[in-house]
C-alpha cells in the first residue's frame, strides 16, 4: 500500500484542494468516534494539544523512533546464531531450537520481529503463545493467531504463514502424447522422449512407459514402492521423509495409473512403469510455481 500525502497535515491538503478547485470528499467515518483512530483524532489529539502544544512533534519523533527500531531489530534477525530466518511460501520459518533458548524478554521480541518480516503485525500476547508452541509443542502441532494467519512447528522450525487456501484441483488426466497443464499451483508438461539410463528418485523429472496417467492428491492408504528400495511404503512417510510439511501435502500432486501410485514428484519416484534406457517413453516435468 502507498500513502503519498502521510507527510502533510490535513489543513495542508485542505488548502491544496482548495486553491486549485479540487473536488473533495469527506469520509463521514473519519469524524465518528466510533471507530477508535478517529476517536484518537477528534478527541484525544485536541485535548493533548491544548496541554502540551508541541505532542505533533513528540509524536512524529516517536514514530521515528519506532520505525528505526523496528528497522534494527530486522536486521538482527540475520545475525543472531542460529537463527537462520527463511522466506516460506506465504511466511517465515526459523529454527525453533535458536528462538526456544533465548530468555522471554528477547524471545519475544524476537518472534515480533520475525512475523513483521512475514507481513504480519504481531503483539506480545500472540508471541507468547508462539513460544509455548515452540517450548511444549510437538511437530506438526500449530496455533491459530487470527487474522488470516498461524503458526507452526513443523521439522524443528517455527513457521509464521497464512492460513491454507482451501485447495480445489481434483483427478486430471494427462491426455494425449504431449501437454501442459496446471494443477493448483504446480505446472505439469509431459512429452515423447528417450528413457535415461537411470532415474534419480526424489527428481521432479520422471520418465514412465507409455500410460495413461493422471494427476491427483494422495490419499490416506495410498502406497508406493520406492525406486532402488524395499517393500510398500505409505506416502505419508514418504512425505514426512522428504520433510514436506503437513499443511503442504495435501497440494502436493501424486501420479497414479488407476490404482497404482507411481510418482511424487520430488519425493520418491517407484519402481512401477520403468521404461528400458533408450526405449520412447513419456517424460513428465512437474515445477512449483
């Protein structure tokens, strides 16, 4: 959001208008003291100016205070041990083990600083329990905090992002020798090409005998045989594995031929529709956008 004209008062932009025969339009909210910051403007502000004539002044100084402050302790983030902040989709993460050794007064602080960088205004009632999910909590555990946002533990990281957006992509089949689509906010391509020699399993470039494939998020039971491995393995473990937080999984797409699982791109490829090196096989990239 841009706010241009903060830096000049309203008697300012009042005579700006004015002069050049601007249109003007009051909001009627801006004078009702119902809302709490026209309250603090109408009613408050007015009486600490007859007190103490120079609280603008005060005020803006403080504010620029406050803003180097906030600005400072941003910076700290990036140099305290350990703590290494990361941007998540739709947040921040930072090692819970860091932020968990701290003493309170600093812990907190910093976990304000941390849901600033996100985007997100947190106060100390909030981050205190941000902390006590970080003290007591177990991975995969999260809060709720209101206003679109949570937190999460997941995989020794405390995590501050938005709330999922309810996902919405179902079964889609990969039709014909060649295409592209997309499937939530994955990008899949798929097309004629030369089996490799070898295959890497955790890949998000799979190559598969000539199948009809579809796309779809995995499902409780759902199992897979692991490419140059053992035995079935449930995809939930090998998601938990791959250290894919449980928020994410089920956006995560899993290709199937009927029944059988046989791909999670960059997760594990199995052992299902391996074609011979060098035999035309149908090659599938799958990207994050």
């Amino acid at each position: 959001v841009v706010r241009p004209l903060l830096p000049f008062c309203r008697a300012e932009l009042t005579r700006y208008a004015r002069e050049r025969d601007l249109p003007v339009w009051t909001d009627p909210a801006n004078g009702d003291p119902v809302h709490l910051r026209s309250w603090l403007r109408c009613n408050v502000l007015p009486a600490l100016r007859e007190r103490l004539p120079r609280v603008d002044a005060r005020l803006r100084r403080l504010g620029s205070h406050a803003a180097r402050e906030r600005e400072a302790w941003d910076r700290v983030l990036d140099l305290l041990p350990g703590l290494d902040p990361r941007a998540e989709d739709g947040g921040i993460s930072v090692a819970a083990a860091a932020v968990g050794a701290y003493d309170s007064p600093l812990a907190q602080t910093v976990m304000v600083a941390i849901a600033r960088r996100a985007g997100f205004a947190m106060g100390p009632t909030r981050a205190a329990r941000v902390l006590r999910l970080v003290t007591v909590g177990a991975s995969g555990r999260e809060v709720a905090l209101g206003g679109g946002w949570r937190a999460e533990l997941v995989f020794g990281r405390v995590r501050i992002v938005r709330d999922a957006v309810p996902f919405a992509a179902g079964v889609l089949t990969l039709a014909g020798r060649r295409g592209e689509m997309a499937w939530g906010e994955w990008r899949i391509v798929w097309r004629p090409d030369a089996a490799p020699p070898r295959q890497e399993r955790a890949a998000r470039t799979a190559w598969f005998d000539p199948r009809t494939l579809m796309v779809r998020p995995w499902m409780p039971g759902d199992k897979l045989r692991p490419l140059a491995g053992a035995g079935r393995r449930p995809v939930v473990r090998c998601f938990q594995e791959a250290r894919v937080p449980r928020r994410s999984r089920g956006e995560w797409p899993v290709l199937a031929a009927g029944d059988l699982v046989v791909w999670i791109p960059g997760v594990c490829r199995s052992d299902a529709l391996l074609p011979p090196a060098g035999a035309e096989a149908l090659r599938v990239d799958v990207e994050h956008a």
